[in-house]
C-alpha cells in the first residue's frame, strides 16, 4: 500500500502516519523529520536545509528528492510506504511520479487530505512548541508555514482530487476517531469491490 498524507503542520500527519505505518507494516517517510535529524547529524544536506527550516520555507526540492529516493529504495518500503510532508508543491509530485517510473514503482493508491481550521491549527502548533522544543514552531514561522501551505501545497488538493486519488479525513477529532476513519478509507483501497 502506498500512501501520501497531506495536510498543513499540526494537522495530525505525523501521529497518525506513524499508527498506520506500524499497522500496516509500511514504511514511514518523513521528510521533516529526516531534514531534521540531516540537520542536527550536521550533514551536507542537513547543513544546507537549516535556514530554510529555521524560517518556516521550502527546503530546495532536489535535497528533499535525494532524501525521498533514498527512502524509497529501502527494504523497508518493499511492502509500501506512507509518504508524510511530501510532496509540498506542484514540482515534488510530478518530480515523484518520474521518480516512481524511474524505480519501477506503482504511484500512490491514495492521498489522505487532514482537514483542520487554521485556528485549530495554531492551537496545537503552540503547544507543540512548549512540549518539543522545536526551532521552527515560533509564533512567526508557524504564520509563514501557513502562508507557504496556502501558497504551494494547497493547489496539490484540487490536483489529486482531479486525478481521483483525494481522501478528505476531518483531521478535527480525537486521534482514535482519525486513525478510525483512516482505516475506513484504507480498508476500501484494499478490498475494492467492497460496496
Ligand atoms: P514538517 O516536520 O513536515 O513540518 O517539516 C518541517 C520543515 O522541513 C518544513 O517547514 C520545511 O522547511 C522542511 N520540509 C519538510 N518536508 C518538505 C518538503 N516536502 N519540501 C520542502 N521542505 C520540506
């Protein structure tokens, strides 16, 4: 199974990403997290995704690419992946379906949309600021995450919506609720003939 979860920052992807992963035995990607832990080993990457995190923008799409292929050639994607904060703009999904061509992957059976209100969002994002310490969860950066959300990563609802892959969840429940409603959905791409 191969999945993207998309959604702006403090949606859920992150937790429900990791329950779906360990359910299914996937494989979780991301991309966040593995800039970050680029960034604190202090590799060439990490060293050059730094500022771009620190201020809440796009980290250049070619570091992010090199990142993603990496992970998708892993022994762990074999059975399938969730790919989590990616793609972000209209260039990473057509730069993703070259690149699952080119690995000879099937593309995506599905993408997850997390709906969640912008107030809902700036809600969680304060408190996971007081919790975990990020360097990017500052009143500041998470306005320009939103914004660079809005911008670049929203026009990708419409897009897959178009291509039939989008699945709305109400990212606005408790955490048990989402992940139910996540495996609704899943369990249909699994077993497709059922009504
Ligand atoms: P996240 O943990 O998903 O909120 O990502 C934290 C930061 O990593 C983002 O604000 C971006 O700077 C960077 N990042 C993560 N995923 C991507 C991506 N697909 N493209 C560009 N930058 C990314």
């Amino acid at each position: 199974m191969r999945i993207i979860f998309l959604g702006p920052n403090g949606a859920g992807k992150g937790t429900q990403a990791a329950i779906v992963a360990q359910d299914f035995g996937i494989h979780h990607i991301s991309t966040g997290e593995l800039l970050r832990q680029e960034r604190k080993d202090k590799t060439d990457r990490g060293q050059k995704a730094q500022s771009y995190i620190d201020k809440g923008s796009l980290v250049p799409d070619s570091i992010v690419l090199d990142i993603v292929k990496e992970q998708l050639t892993k022994k762990e994607a074999t059975p399938g992946w969730i790919l989590d904060g990616f793609p972000r703009n209209v260039a990473q999904v057509g730069a993703l379906d070259k690149l699952l061509k080119d690995l000879g992957q099937p593309s995506c059976d599905c993408v997850i949309n997390f709906d969640v209100p912008d107030s809902v969002l700036v809600q969680r994002l304060r408190k996971r600021a007081i919790k975990e310490n990020r360097t990017d969860d500052t009143p500041e950066v998470i306005r320009r995450r939103i914004q660079i959300f809005q911008e670049e990563t929203a026009p990708l609802i419409n897009l897959y919506s178009e291509w039939l892959l989008l699945e709305t969840i109400n990212g606005f429940m408790s955490k048990e609720a989402v992940t139910s409603a996540i495996k609704e959905v899943l369990s249909e791409i699994k077993n497709p003939t059922k009504s």
